[in-house]
C-alpha cells in the first residue's frame, strides 16, 4: 500500500490522516509536500471550517523518515518541516487528534494544532537528543509556550516521554477521550463548523496577533475592527432575528 495523507472533507470539517503504517506515519518529503497540500486544498473549501489532522494507529507520528533525514541539508530540512508547518499556519481552526506516539516531528505536528486531543495510548516524545541532533522546525518555541520553561526542558534537554494523562494535566492536551477520537475531534470541531466562516477566521487571526501584546488596551484595538465588520454582517442580522424570535416564544408560552 502506497503512504500517503488520506483526505476527507464532511460536515465541515476536514480530516487528514498520514497513512504510512510500515514507519509508523513517519514523515518523508513525499508525505510533507502531501499534507501541505492536503491543508491547502482544506483552507481554500469553503465548506470546511475546522481541520482535523491524525495518523493511521497505533502511532500518530514516528517523526521525520531517519533515511532522508540523514542525507538532509536547510533545503531538505525545511522541506520536512513544510507539512507540519502548513497545520501551524493553517488559517482554519486546528485539531491533533493524537492517539498514539507523537515522536521528533511529530511531536511537532502535534504541537502545530491550535488544540490537541488524546487516546489513552498517547505519548509525547521530543527524541532529538537521544538521536544527536539538535531540535528543529520551532519545537523549542511552540513547546515552551504550551508547557513552561520547565516541562520543555524536562521533555527536550532530559528525554522525559509525556503520556496521555500527563499531558492532559500539564496543557499540553486539552482532554483524553476514551472512546473514538476523531469522532470527538468533530464533537469539538461543532461549534466552528456552525460560526460564520468569515467571522471564525478573523477571530482565529486576532487570537494570533493578541497572543503577542501584552498591554490590555492594544487588544481592545486589534479587536474592534473585525468585531464592527462581523455586527454590520447579514449572519449576525439573521441570527439575531432568530434569537429575538425564539426569546419571544418561549416569553409568550410562560
């Protein structure tokens, strides 16, 4: 069976899977140019509003493919990182799925989505150190940011492998769901799927600049704009018609 990034796009949300079973999902620049690709078309449907992005079990991600990682330079380093990066960059709201070893790059992936998600088998694993190499793609940046100076050093500089619970306790998962996780990615993914696809997207850019300032008055600022385009917008006109209408019922049947 040829590996690849299996996509399906349904009921608003699109899922992604690396389907690479014989590595573990690992990534090749093969895969990597796949799923950068499998992002891209899921950003430019608008149907889609949410993105959901897993691997085949048992594993999530192995990583990078070691065999083209030995023989890479910047070039073909960048292009490895192209994948994970895409779901970092992905302007649609983001969910890992991540129901078994997130390991390297991917525990990279992993990090790239806005929210993860786990199945009791999960593991968080960095391995640069125990491979000689030093971590790349922004591990260093997105984890510290998730987990704290502590936990980063802890996962990246003492090899320490974070489980599902743990994770879950430390921030660096949302939840552990015991039963079907992508079923419960869409569960999560719902209430994304039912906002206005203009008014999600600007909130998820605004909630990316935000993360930036550190003064209360300049995020007052950054939100006004869009908050006006989305008040004089027909979804909001219309929904809250709908609102006033429902209000009205229920006052009229006490």
């Amino acid at each position: 069976m040829t590996d690849q990034i299996r996509s399906s796009h349904d009921g608003g949300v699109a899922v992604l899977t690396i389907d690479a079973p014989a590595t573990r999902n690992a990534l090749t620049l093969d895969l990597s140019a796949q799923l950068a690709e499998a992002v891209s078309r899921a950003e430019a449907d608008e149907s889609v509003h949410a993105l959901v992005v897993t691997g085949a079990p048992p594993a999530f991600c192995a990583g990078a493919d070691l065999d083209t990682l030995a023989g890479a330079r910047e070039d073909g380093l960048r292009a490895i990182y192209d994948g994970f990066l895409s779901v970092a960059r992905c302007s649609l709201p983001t969910i890992a799925a991540v129901g078994g070893a997130a390991v390297g790059a991917g525990l990279n992936l992993a990090l790239a989505a806005d929210v993860r998600i786990v199945g009791p088998k999960a593991k968080f694993v960095a391995r640069f150190l125990d491979l000689g190499i030093h971590p790349g793609g922004g591990m260093t940046w997105m984890i510290q940011r998730l987990v704290g100076p502590q936990k980063a050093a802890a996962m990246t500089l003492f090899g320490e492998v974070v489980g599902a619970e743990a994770a879950v306790e430390s921030g660096l998962a949302l939840r552990l769901v015991e039963g079907d996780l992508i079923e419960a990615a869409r569960e999560l993914a719902k209430p994304a799927v039912d906002a206005p696809r203009d008014v999600l997207l600007a909130t998820k850019r605004t909630l990316r600049h935000t993360a930036a300032l550190t003064d209360h008055s300049a995020a007052v600022d950054a939100e006004i704009e869009p908050q006006l385009a989305s008040l004089t917008a027909p979804a909001f006109t219309e929904r809250l018609a709908g609102l006033r209408a429902s209000l009205s019922n229920r006052l009229s049947n006490r």
